[in-house]
C-alpha cells in the first residue's frame, strides 16, 4: 500500500508538475508565434475531456523534461557518484563493492559502486529515506528543466508585442520589461530548483552508500553472504 503511494507521489512530482511547467512554455511561445495579437482570457473553464488531455500532455512533457534533464546535468549525477567531496567514503564504498563484485578496485566504475551499494541496501530491507529522495530529486529536476524553458518562452513572447492579458471584470496588457522581468524570477527560480536537485543527487548516492556500510558492520546473525564478503 506504502509503495504504491509513493509511486503515485513520484508520478505527481516527477511528471505532471514539471510537465505542467513545461506545457505553459509552450502555449506561450504557440501564442506568440502563431496567435500574437489575440487577448489570453485568464477565465479558461475545459471539461473534463480537455482537462483530460492537459494532464495526458503534462504527463508526456514531464517524460520529456526529464529526459532533457538526464541529457544537460550528466556532470551533476556524475559528480555526486564520484563522491570526490568525502574521499574516505568514496574510499570505503569503492573497497566494499570490490569485494563484493570480488574484482579488483581499478576496475570498479562508480556507477556499479553506487548500484550494487543500494541494492545491497534495499534487499536488506533497508531503504530507509530512499524513495523520498528519488522523488525529490526528480521533481527539481525536471522543474528547473520546465522554469528554464518557461523562462525562455517568455522572452519570445517579449520579442512580439501585443501581450494582452483579459480577465472578467479588467483587461492587462503586458509590455516587454514586465516580460522580461518575469522571465528573469522565472530562471532565478529555476536556478534554486537546480541547486536542489543537486543537493538531492549527492543526498541519494550518499545515503545508499551510507546503509550498505552500516549494514556490512551489523552482526550477520548466520547470513553466509554477508560473511564471505567482508571475511575476503
């Protein structure tokens, strides 16, 4: 039941939420590309088939943004993997999954370090925060993805004048230094979700690093396994 919830979560905040980020990016720059002049009425009242459809392409785009994100921070995951900032951890955990791996350390790369280390983790029943930073990690991923294009999207609409804003009772027309501020919060904010979904990353790496360790020095209460591993 647990699991399950904690699918859901991920799939709210690593797909839909980004994805909902992303999809206004792209209405504006559609807007501004195609239907400049037209007045965007704050109103939009869909049924329940558009709303459908929103949450299907929101769902499609948060994919996408994610995917986007896998390709443009490489260097993060792989840093973070590395764990040159605790050279003794890094030291340790490189030691153990040799053994493990029963393979000499030079060979070792870091992301098999990382992998086996969190299995070893999660077959122990002990995953402790694991979930929690998986899905953290991949909702300021791929809304910082979605801030950057939002941002993006509305300095092209800046660059196209006619930005009209039309709501029941009062009409907003937007002129291109209010864009371009907004577009400037937007990639600030977008910058502060990349810098979290950093911290996130190396919190991640350090923790199934950290509970396969503790759980090599545990009594083994008869598990042969564990024994022949850090009896070689």
């Amino acid at each position: 039941m647990l699991n399950n919830f904690t699918f859901t979560l991920y799939e709210i905040f690593g797909y839909l939420v980004p994805g909902s980020v992303t999809l206004t990016g792209f209405a504006i720059i559609y807007w501004a590309a195609f239907n400049p002049t037209a007045q965007l009425w704050a109103g939009f009242d869909p049924g329940v088939g558009v709303w459908a459809l929103l949450l299907s392409g929101c769902y499609i785009l948060g994919h996408a943004a994610q995917a986007v994100g896998n390709k443009l921070f490489r260097q993060v995951e792989k840093k973070a993997l590395e764990m040159k900032s605790n050279p003794l951890l890094r030291e340790s955990a490189f030691q153990h999954a040799a053994r493990i791996f029963d393979v000499d350390i030079k060979s070792l790369d870091a992301r098999w370090v990382y992998r086996v280390l969190d299995e070893l983790a999660v077959q122990n029943g002990q995953p402790g925060d694991r979930d929690m930073f998986i899905y953290r990690e991949g909702f300021y991923r791929g809304t910082c993805v979605g801030l950057f294009f939002l941002a993006l999207s509305l300095i092209v609409r800046a660059a196209v004048p006619g930005t009209v804003l039309k709501c029941t009772y009062w009409t907003l027309a937007l002129s291109q230094r209010e864009l371009v501020f907004t577009s400037l919060i937007v990639c600030g904010l977008g910058w502060l979700f990349f810098q979290r979904y950093c911290r996130f990353t190396e919190y991640r790496v350090t923790r199934a690093v950290l509970s396969a360790l503790v759980l090599l020095q545990l009594p083994k209460d008869g598990n042969e396994t564990e024994k022949a591993v850090t009896e070689k």
